[in-house]
C-alpha cells in the first residue's frame, strides 16, 4: 500500500474530533519518546536489543528474504520503475590500462516499489483541529504543513530511521492452516496468530519489546503473476494491529503488497492498520517479502537486519532484508 491516506475522524474516537492541536490530539505527542521524535520504534533497537538478536546466530545461514527489483515486479497502482543502460559500456576513459565501465540511470518512486519499507512520514489522516481548521497529520502529530515540501518530506522523512538489527520472528499463518496460500481477502484473526505461534513453539510471552513481526500468507508464489498478486491479498486486520501494539514491536512485515488484508471488511475504512502501525504508533512496517526457505526450515526465530537507505525527505526506503540463523 502507497499512498498518503485520507480518512474520516471517527476512525479516531468518538466525539474527539473537536479535541486535537498541534501539541496534543489523539495519538500525540508519543507517549514513550515525546514531542518531536522521528524515530519511531525504531528507538526500540538498544543495543541490548542487537545483542539478544545476534545471539540467535548459530549455523551463520542467511536467507534472502527481499525480491528482486526489476521492470516485470508487481507495482501498486501506475508506480513507475524503470532502469536503463545509457550506452555500453557507458564510457572509457584514457589511459594504458584501457578501462570501461558501466553505470545505470534508474527512474523510480524507489522507497515504494519491490520490497518496500514504509517510513514515518508515508501515512497521515486528515483531521479536524480544535480551532476547526482541517490538517493532515502524521506520526506524533507533524503536520503536513510542517512537512510537505516539493523536494522531499521536511520532517518524517526515512532518514530519521535507525538500522533494524533485531529479534525476527516468523508467524506462519498458511502453514498454521495448512495451505499453499491464505485464501484472496481473508482477515488473518488473532486466534488465528496465536495458533500460528503455538504450531511453532511460542507463545505471546515469548515475543519481546523491538521484535520485528512478519506474517507469512503465502502470497509471494503469485509474484510473477502482477493481476494475482495485487488483486485483494489477505492480511491482517485491525484486531491483531493493535495486539502488535501491545507487542511493542519494531515493525511488522509480510509476503504480499500491504501486510493489512485488502480490501477491509468494513467498506468504511482504507488502510486502516497502516494508520493504527505507522501514524498513531510508529510502527514501521516492510512489504513484498519472500519467507517460503524461513518457513520449510522452520526458522521461525532468527536475527533480522534492514537497514533503510537514507535518502533525506523519502516516504520509505528499499533494500535487502536478510533473516540469520
């Protein structure tokens, strides 16, 4: 999912809409890091946090759980990517040794194409002010007139993310059911996650502050199929985002194109659980993975290393996420 979301206020709490300004509203200033913070839960990686993780290493296996960026991948909407080679090679240079070489022009909306991290300044809502003026805002209540800028985000952009070196931990939701693949729009339920766990060993309490969440759905065998795969996914829902919250997970991932299963049961919403991860509680969340190896070997515990590009004022970010073992 890649867009700045327009939603109405009731998504927030009734009879609130009239309640916020800049310096208090319904999800700000965040309660755990405060007024002004960009950062997210990405705060949540201590170095304590990198230490339990790196622990989890025994075999030094490493698998690849990102896809590959190229021209057939599945897009959201009329997102454009495009690499080309200007020339071959691209030049020479003088010299003795007679060297070529190679370079790529690459066009692109790149923190939101392929596997995708969604940073803090990607979900908004606009809302109803207490003074009756309408603003769009974003984590910890920036507003968009604080950050909009036609070169990039001013404030909430990704490079404010720290690295994601953590606790990975993989919920098997189709092996849990025993399928290739969750069936197109199903809502993944809480009960259905803590069976997923218990299948693999674990329970609630063993799920720690900074831990990165990915759902496996089962999706990623439609990858090379664009109609299949970005035609209403399953994911999860409302309920188990907000038992997420309670997790105080880092971030949250999955194998299909938004995590949140599309299009919501209640027609009323879209995209909510973006809104419930990312704006109201910083919660970052990576897309389009691949997690079928993680899954046959049953690693379901691993360290988990993203690391976002810092391009300065960008929504999101891509990269190479890797699970280690």
């Amino acid at each position: 999912m890649r867009l700045a979301l327009v939603s109405t206020v009731l998504f927030l709490s009734a009879g609130s809409a009239l309640a916020q300004t800049r310096e208090a509203g319904p999800w700000w200033p965040n309660p755990t890091w405060g007024r002004g913070d960009q950062a997210g839960a990405s705060n949540r990686i201590t170095p304590e946090k990198v230490l339990e993780a790196a622990r989890l290493v025994k075999t030094g296996k490493i698998y690849e759980i990102g896809q590959v960026y190229e021209k057939s991948m599945p897009l959201f909407g009329a997102r454009t990517y495009a690499l080309l080679s200007p020339g071959g090679p691209t030049y020479s240079l003088p010299g003795s040794n007679r060297i070529v070489a190679n370079d790529e022009f690459l066009c692109a909306e790149i923190g939101q194409v392929g596997t995708q991290f969604d940073g803090p300044g990607h979900i908004g809502m606009k809302v109803t002010m207490a003074d009756g003026s309408m603003e769009d805002v974003y984590y910890n209540g920036f507003t968009g007139a604080e950050m909009y800028s036609p070169y990039g985000l001013r404030a909430l952009g990704v490079e404010n993310v720290k690295p994601m070196l953590t606790r990975g931990i993989l919920i098997d939701l189709a092996g849990y059911k025993g399928l290739a693949n969750l069936p197109a729009r199903y809502e993944v339920t809480l009960a259905d996650v803590r069976g997923a766990l218990a299948r693999q060993g674990l329970s609630e309490s063993d799920l720690h502050p900074g831990d990165a969440l990915l759902f496996r759905y089962g999706w990623a065998r439609f990858w090379t199929e664009p109609a299949k795969y970005n035609a209403e996914p399953p994911g999860i829902g409302l309920e188990v985002a907000r038992w997420v919250v309670e997790r105080k997970a880092s971030m949250v991932g999955s194998d299909q194109s938004g995590t949140e299963v599309l299009p919501n049961p209640d027609p009323s919403l879209v995209f909510p659980v973006h809104q419930e991860l990312i704006m109201k509680n910083g919660i970052f969340n990576i897309e389009n993975l691949v997690l079928d190896e993680l899954a046959r070997d049953a690693a379901y515990e691993f360290l988990f290393v993203f690391t976002p590009v810092r391009f300065k004022g960008a929504t999101g970010s891509p990269g190479r996420p890797l699970a280690i073992r």
